[in-house]
C-alpha cells in the first residue's frame, strides 16, 4: 500500500496491512479468497508486486477466476479480461484505445462492444507484465494507467509488476 498514490491519504489515511502482510509471510500464489478480499477493501485496485518467480501473475491469475465466477453468478458484475501489457509498449496509445484493440485480437470483441463495455465500466482490467513494458516507455505506460484510473475511477483493475523495475520507474501508480 505504501507503493501507490492515495489522492485522500492527507484527509483519511490508507488501510493498514496486516502483520501478517508486513512479515512477507502471505503463501506464494496467495489464497484467491484473500486476495479478492483485498483487491474489494482498496476500492477494486490492486498493485501486486514481488520478485521474480513469487507467483504475481499466479495471484492475478486466480483473482481473475474470482471475479469470473463472481459474474457468473451475477450479471451485474465487471467481466475479468487478463491483457498483458508488453503490447502496449509497441504501439504506445491510449489505454483505452489499446484494451479496444486488445479485446478484438485477444478476445475477439468486436471494437464497438469493447468500447461500450469500458465506457460502462464493465471490465476488470487484470494486466500483467508492467515490467515487460520496454523501460523507455514504462513510465508513460504508468502515466496512461493513472489517467485511465482518473477517467474509469469505477473500473476494477489489478495490476502485476515486479518491484525493483516497478520502484526504478519513478511513478507512482494511482
């Protein structure tokens, strides 16, 4: 938690992590019920980040598994869509252009119906490989999530990085 931004943190301060969570002692892959617990308590956002081979894209995939037998169950729910974001740095755009694109050749959406879905905010965007993202153009790529966090606030989103590129970046997500 203390990794990220908290635009309110100076009026009401951010959650507290467990000891537990403090003592790094939290199983490899962590159990999807806590992390969906997790990812629910700081507002549908989660930055995981850890060293090489610690299971963040493990966790993110199962948090995906989550939320997909949460929408199952309850229309009313984000749809998950795993996207990874090395392709992003290839062509650079808008993130909401590239999820657009992402859905269509990933997916086959159609462009219109990722459209709409993002506008209605009915994805969960689960993205991994934020450190795969060129270093030249990872910052930027950071600077496009926290603009799409500022337009898609509702959104859920969870994202994968490992931590030493995540800290050489600069940026804090938001």
């Amino acid at each position: 938690p203390d990794l990220v931004a908290h635009p309110w943190q100076e009026i009401i301060p951010p959650p507290v992590p467990s000891p537990q969570e403090l003592d790094g002692e939290i199983e490899t892959g962590l159990a999807a019920a806590g992390l969906l617990t997790r990812y629910e308590t700081y507002g549908r956002a989660l930055l995981i980040l850890g060293e090489p081979g610690t299971g963040k894209t493990t966790a993110l995939l199962a948090l995906a598994h989550e939320l997909a037998m949460r929408a199952g169950e309850d229309d009313q729910q984000p749809i998950p869509v795993v996207l990874n974001l090395a392709t992003w740095g290839t062509r650079r755009s808008d993130l909401d252009d590239w999820v657009v694109d992402e859905l269509n050749s990933k997916y086959q959406i159609p462009r219109e119906i990722g459209r709409r879905w993002l506008e209605h905010n009915d994805l969960a965007l689960l993205l991994d490989g934020l450190d795969e993202v060129n270093p030249s153009f990872r910052r930027a790529c950071m600077g496009e999530i926290n603009q799409f966090r500022q337009e898609h606030g509702l959104a859920g989103i969870a994202i994968c990085c490992r931590l030493e590129e995540y800290q050489r970046a600069g940026l804090p997500l938001q």
